[in-house]
C-alpha cells in the first residue's frame, strides 16, 4: 500500500520535474546533534561561502485563536512557538521575536491583525492559518512586500500572482487528486459519494479535482451534494441520498466541525459506508463533546502522523504532549515546520552569499532573501510534515502527504 502511495505522489501529484533539485532524505535531513529541524541542502552549483546567521527576526503568525476554528489556529501557535523556542536555544547569534495575532477566522479581522504587526516591524509572517482570511491578508502583504509563509493557507488562490507568498501545506487540488487516486489504486469501493461545501474555497477547490480525477478513472461518483456555512446542521438529505445510491465510500473534502455531524447523524441512521476524508479533518479526536468511537475506521489523507517513529516526528510529538497535554495534529506540525523552513532558507542564504545579519533590515529586504531561496531549487527542507520539501516559483510545496486510519481514537499510519 505505501509503495503504492509513493507512486501515485511522484507521478500524479507532485509533479516530477520539480524532484530534480531534491537530493535524498539522507542528505538533506540530517538531525543529529542540536539540528532538530533538518538540513538544507547543498550542491557543486552553489559552493559555500561560509557566512553566518545573525541577529533577531520579527516573526509574526496570524490565525483563528479564538472562535470556532481556534482549534486549527492554536495548534499552529503552539507548533511555531515549540520551533521559535528550539531555534533561539540552538543557534545564540540568531534568535526569533514571535508575535501570534487572532483574527478569529475573519479576513476583516485578519486584516487589522496584520496592521498590527505591520505597527510591531513585522519582517516575516508565518501565516495566515485559514483560507479565507488569508486571502485577504496575501493581497496587503504582496503590496507591502512582506513575505509569507502559510502552515494551512491551501488554496491555490491564495499564492497565484503574489511571489512573497509560498504554502507548507499541499494544495487543495492536489488533495483531491490524490484522495482519488489512493481510493482507486487501493479498490476502496466500487460507488462513491461526496458531500462538500459549496461557500468554502477549500471544500469546493479539493471537491473539483476529485471529481475530475475519480472521472477519468473510472471511479464511479453516484451522488454529490452540498452544504453551505449557514446549513451545515442536518445533513439527513445528503446521507439519504447517498445511501439510496448505494454508495459504499463517502468523500468529505471539508473540516472537522461538519464531518462530526455526518459521522453522528449516519450512525443514528444505521448507513455505515467507508469514509475518507483529508487534512481539514484532523482536529477532530480532539473535539470537544465528540465521540471519537465514531471516527472508527475513518480514513485521511495528511501530511503528519504523529505515530511516526523517525526522531524528529518522535521529538516534536513529545514535547507537544509535555508543553500543551493533547497530540499535536497536522496543524500543530505544519506550524512548526515554518519558522524552522524560514530559519534555515536565511541560514542557507547566509552560507552562499556571506554573513547575514537580519537585525533592522525590512521587512522588503528579508522578502527578496526568501524569495530568492524558496525559489533556488538547491534548496530543500526535511520536517515533520515531508523531507525533501522543495517549492514551485508559484510558491506551492511538493511532498509526500501520508494516508492514516483512525483506529481506538488515534491515528494510524497506513
């Protein structure tokens, strides 16, 4: 199964054009002695200079820290802040100012969030958390010349056109193709249904690259419905319909919230298909109220699984569970491979070009720095959430995600 994975991710995924300036996960993520972020790597094209990393960085996050989607906001602030605090006890002539905003899921809010940090000298965002705010905040800082970094953001929208803004998370319409492709390549069922949210840009993005994909392959889709922000409540008709269909697998290109009332109202109806859905899912162990015995068996498609037994997965878990008591989930891992991707792009800089001190320069001359890096395909990034991360000029990741179970309330890896 994962050889299989492997395969459907490199060819039909990821794009294997952009493989060429990887090198392997042995070369480029080592994680002995203090490094517990990775390896850049290096290459005969880009010979080392030798220079060092100095100063201190105002490093902002923006995101829901409140409100109904806290959940994903606070366990990106948690998994920076583990890296942040890493980072300044690792490297003493380097360290990071972080300063978390709540725009609590609102791109209004979001917006005066960043004009906070705009007022604190912010010089790199590792954010925002959500779509949609993020949208909005893209915009002011593609003007601004402010480079991001989003852990969740993952939207294609949200990087098109604006070369300051590059994603840790894998695209919405690379979920879908490849939530298809695993669903095919594992013959998981023979008659597919597919709820989605037809208000969000996430749910929408990743349900029309599915549909496309499960198309031609033959994946048969007997039922699609929706739902919107405003009717995300009952879903007695979408699952009546997708029961009388006889679909034996439903797709969720949504989050957590939604998906526990489905799982909820499709146990009191007695229908029991498969049920697969993706990133946007994980949070939902952790919800309160929910009964996780009816997340039995469902499977997603993320970039983390904190049952993973490499060092790095196993170091970032356990201090996740000492510092905040719960597992860190994908957005917790996300978040804390951006400060340390942002850390070593800089390092990387300073090697190739001479020393660095990133103390009072702008927030425009740190953007160029980054750009310059994310975009040098000598330059790669091993984390908890893939090793060999490299970037498109688009500002899009290429890695690996990973497929996981849930089984007894935690997730498993396949």
């Amino acid at each position: 199964m994962k050889k299989k994975l492997v395969t459907l991710l490199t060819t039909a995924v990821l794009g294997v054009s952009m493989l060429a300036g990887c090198t392997d996960a042995t070369s480029a993520g080592s994680t002995t002695g203090g490094n517990e972020g990775g390896e850049t790597s290096q290459t005969a094209d880009q010979p080392s200079v030798g220079g060092k990393l100095s100063g201190t960085l105002n490093l902002g996050m923006i995101g829901p820290l409140t409100g109904g989607a806290a959940i994903y906001g606070n366990a990106v602030k948690n998994g920076e802040q583990i890296a942040v605090d890493e980072i300044n006890a690792i490297s003493p002539d380097f360290q990071i100012q972080y300063n978390p905003q709540d725009d609590e899921h609102d791109p209004e809010k979001s917006v005066n969030a960043y004009n906070n940090l705009k007022d604190w000298n912010v010089q790199v965002i590792a954010g925002t958390v959500t779509t949609g705010p993020c949208l909005a905040v893209s915009a002011e800082a593609n003007s601004d010349r402010v480079f991001m970094l989003t852990p969740s953001a993952s939207s294609p929208d949200v990087v098109n056109g604006k070369d300051n803004m590059f994603q840790v998370c894998f695209t919405d319409p690379n979920q879908g193709l490849a939530s298809a492709q695993y669903i095919v390549d594992n013959s998981m069922a023979t008659k597919v249904a597919i709820i989605y949210n037809n208000s969000d840009a996430y749910s929408t993005g990743i349900y029309q690259t599915f549909n496309a994909k499960a198309t031609e392959l033959g994946l048969e889709v007997v039922s699609t419905t929706t739902f919107t922000d405003d009717t995300a409540n009952d879903f007695s008709v979408q699952l009546g319909e997708a029961q009388s269909a006889g679909a034996d697998l439903l797709f969720l290109p949504i989050y957590y919230q939604p998906a526990s009332l489905i799982l909820q109202q499709a146990s009191n109806m007695g229908y029991a298909p498969k049920f697969f859905g993706v990133d946007g899912m994980d949070g939902i162990l952790t919800m309160e109220g929910f009964d996780t015995s009816l997340a039995e068996g469902v499977i997603l498609l993320t970039p983390f699984s904190a049952d993973a037994t490499d060092e790095l997965t196993k170091n970032f878990v356990g201090k996740y569970n000492a510092n905040y008591g719960e597992t860190p989930n994908q957005f917790a891992a996300d978040g804390y491979d951006c400060p340390y991707a942002i850390y070593k792009a800089l390092e990387f800089y300073a090697d190739k070009n001479g020393d660095l001190d990133v103390t009072g320069k702008s927030a425009d001359e740190i953007c160029s720095i980054l750009i310059s890096v994310f975009t040098n395909p000598n330059f790669s990034y091993d984390g908890v959430t893939g090793t060999g991360m490299v970037w498109t000029k688009e500002g899009e990741v290429n890695k690996a995600p990973k497929a996981v179970v849930i089984k007894d309330g935690v997730y498993v890896g396949l």
